[in-house]
C-alpha cells in the first residue's frame, strides 16, 4: 500500500512531465482530495499546524495579523426592525441591553480573538451553547473531542442525515479519555465553523497546510543560515605553531579535549568547544580550513523570502505581514480597496459576522425564554455589525462622503457613528451634558 509521502513523490514526477496526462495521474494514487481520509489523519494535520502556530515565527505572524485585521478592537452590533415590523423604541433598547449583557458575560471580543486563531490553526472552532439563570453561555468544544465512538458510523464525530451530508443532527464528544466517555450533543446546542473545505466534509482544514512545506523549509533555512553565521563570528583567531616534537602535540591535545559532559563517559572528547570569540590553537603541521568562511549568508535571505511569497499567496496577504520587513511593499499602496488584501480580511469579516450573528440571535431567543424580552422578537430584527477598516483612511474624504450622504437622506447619524468608531446615544448624552 502507498503511503501518502509516496504518492506525493510520484505526483511531483508526474508535475515534471512536458504533457502530464490526466489518466496517468489518477494511476498515481488518485486525487489528494480530501486531504484526511481518518481521524489520525486529521490528528497529525491538526498538531502540525498547531506546532507552526505555537514555534514557527512566521507563521505565527501571518495568523496574528489575520486576527488583528478581521477582529481588530472588536466589532459593533446595533439592532434595527425588519421591513413592516412594528418595533418600539423600548423594545429596541432592550435587545441592546441584552446583546451588551450577552457580550460582556461571555467576554466576547477575546473570544471573537481566540475563534479567529482557532479556526486559522485548527481548520474549524465547536463552539457548545448552554443555558445557565436564562442567560446563554458560550464555551470551547476541543476539536480532539469531536470523535466517533467505537462501532459508531459517524464521519469524525459529526452525525448527519443519511440523505444530506450538509445536515447535521449531532457530534459525538468525548468527555473523558481514560474512561471512553461519550456524549452525544444535538446541532442546535453546537455552532462549528469550518473553512478551507466543502461544505460536505465533516470537518474543517487549518489554513496553513497548503504551505506546511513552504514553512518547514522557511525553518530549516532560517536555523541553518543562523547556524553558519554563529560559526564564522564565533572563531576570532586561528593560531599556528612551528616545529615540534609529535609528544607535545598529543599532550596538547589531551590537555586542550573537553571534560566529558556524560559522567558515565570515561574518556574525554578529543575536540574543543569555542565560545564567542575563542582563540585556536593547531598542532604544527596542521592545515586549517574553514568550509563556511567561502559561504556567504546573505544569499540564502534570498531563498527565505522566496518562501514567505508563495506563503503570502496563499494567504492573500503581502509578505511584510509574514516578515515584517516593508522594503518590498508600501502599506498605503497595499491596503487600498482594489487590494487582494483588503478583499480577503472583508471577506473574512463578513464570515465571522455572519456566525456571529447567529450566536447573538440564540442569545435574544434565550432572554425571551426567561421573559426579558417579548417572544418572537428575535426574528423581527436584523442584526447589523460594524467591523474596524481595513483599508488605508483618508479620515477627510470619508467625512465629506458622510456629509453628503447625510444631506441626501441615505444614511442615519447612527450609521455614520459607528463607521467612525463612535456610539451614537453615548456621543449625544455627552454632548448634553456639556451643554
């Protein structure tokens, strides 16, 4: 049986080719899609990504700045009725007084964070609601727990219709690993978000795993490259000696070995360790070379960055997001509304506002239950999210577009407040007040 690492030598042969023919690809090992056919396979994808995010400098750069542009300082929900929905002002401010509530019980801008992170690194965030005094509680389902019990025929944990694999009725949990303990959760008390796959998988795919390779060599690179450099700074003098007897030289070789650092080791190593700066003396006769001192470092940044752009590629972001090094790339002229960047993070808004959405609407549903709020009211609403820029501002121009739609009647003050950061009620008491 092929193993994948085979079928993926195979494939970069069948690349090569002049003519590749689609039938001798499929001879090769078929399609590499979906990238996990079991559950340890999605382990091992999972705990890799998890390795890059946790230890990999760059990538973990590229997954913070996805957090900093698509979360930012958090996004702004208001409320407003749906068309022909009679709604009063009260009721409107009680839906915001439960949606503040719901935001700081659940310390919702670090979760917004840490979904954004997890769903990067992981492929996918379970996220299991619970009723706790009539309020909505939100917490963490580990992606590991998600997993089918023994005999169970469920894909990874996730149990669908027999007729429809994009409807969920429930996932498997287990709650204990010592003592195999599994739950079966209804969809309705779960939200997954998934990304990187079709919406007929089970389960999601981290976003750095089409670049794993890209990044294990960025690394290998990066330590070698470190490692070669540390070497030539650290010898300061060769020093040779003339004529001398072969007996001083092996008593200068016993004196100069380095103290076994084993203590079960009985003899001495018969080579010397060189801190910064050592001064090194040979016995005579001795040629001495230095293979890296022909090797110059600062070739192989070349090669590094390389890397980092077909990483930037696939992440839709320029490469100083990666490396942090703008000599190639100008933010204003990056970040502007026709960007490839700028189009994937309002994309990314716009998904993560979406399921939140669904979360906040849940939460009305739960206050509803326990009579804050007059029943149904949730599907009268629409709950609308302001989420930070991305986009370079010219804070002038914007104002004056603001102006002009104001004037013209197609937005309301409260709108224009909130693009700007602003809550429009708190913004008026205070100008009262001055007053």
């Amino acid at each position: 049986m092929q193993t994948k690492e085979t079928v993926l030598e195979r494939l970069v042969e069948w690349l090569d080719r002049d003519d590749p023919a689609w039938s001798d690809f499929l001879e090769i090992g078929g399609p590499l899609w979906p990238p996990y056919k079991t559950e340890s396979e999605l382990a091992r994808i999972r705990d890799e990504s998890r390795w890059f995010a946790t230890h990999h400098p760059f990538a973990l750069s590229a997954l913070e700045n996805r957090v900093s542009y698509v979360v930012g300082t958090g996004h702004r929900y208001t409320v407003r009725p749906k068309p022909k929905a009679d709604m009063s002002d009260d009721v409107l401010e009680a839906i915001d007084r439960e949606l503040t509530e719901f935001q700081e019980l659940n310390l919702w801008q670090h979760r917004q964070i840490e979904n954004q992170m997890r769903l990067d690194r992981d492929g996918e965030v379970f996220l299991r609601f619970f009723e706790i005094d009539g309020k909505l509680v939100v917490r963490y389902i580990e992606p590991e727990q998600v997993t089918a019990p023994p005999g169970d025929t469920s894909l990874f944990g996730v149990i669908t219709d027999d007729q429809d694999a994009e409807t969920v009725l429930g996932y498997w949990v287990r709650y204990n690993a010592t003592r195999m303990d599994w739950q079966r959760i209804d969809a309705k008390d779960v939200q997954h978000r998934k990304v990187n796959v079709d919406g007929t998988m089970p389960r999601g795919l981290p976003t750095l795993f089409a670049v794993r390779a890209n990044l294990r060599r960025v690394w290998k690179l990066l330590r070698n490259m470190t490692t070669v450099a540390s070497i030539q700074a650290a010898v300061a003098i060769v020093r040779q000696h003339g004529a001398a007897p072969v007996g001083s030289v092996q008593q200068y070789v016993s004196r100069m070995a380095s103290v076994p650092q084993n203590p079960a080791e009985q003899r001495p190593n018969t080579y010397e360790r060189f801190p910064p700066g050592a001064i090194i003396d040979v016995a005579p006769g001795v040629e001495v070379k230095f293979p890296a001192e022909g090797i110059n470092v600062a070739n192989y940044v070349a090669a590094i960055q390389a890397e980092l752009r077909a990483i930037a590629a696939r992440l839709a972001m320029p490469e100083y997001m990666l490396s942090g090094d703008a000599s190639n790339a100008n933010y204003s002229s990056t970040l502007v509304a026709e960007g490839h960047a700028v189009k994937m993070f309002e994309r990314l808004q716009s998904q993560m506002i979406w399921w939140d959405a669904q979360v906040l609407t849940r939460a009305l549903e739960v206050a509803e239950r326990a009579g804050r709020l007059p029943d149904g009211v949730s599907k009268q609403i629409v709950i609308d999210a302001e989420a930070p820029t991305v986009m370079t501002r010219d804070r002038l121009q914007e104002a004056q577009a603001d102006q002009i739609l104001l004037t013209m009647g197609v937005v309301s003050p409260q709108t224009v407040a909130a693009r700007h950061g602003f809550d429009y009620n708190q913004e008026r008491d205070l100008m009262n007040f001055a007053d």
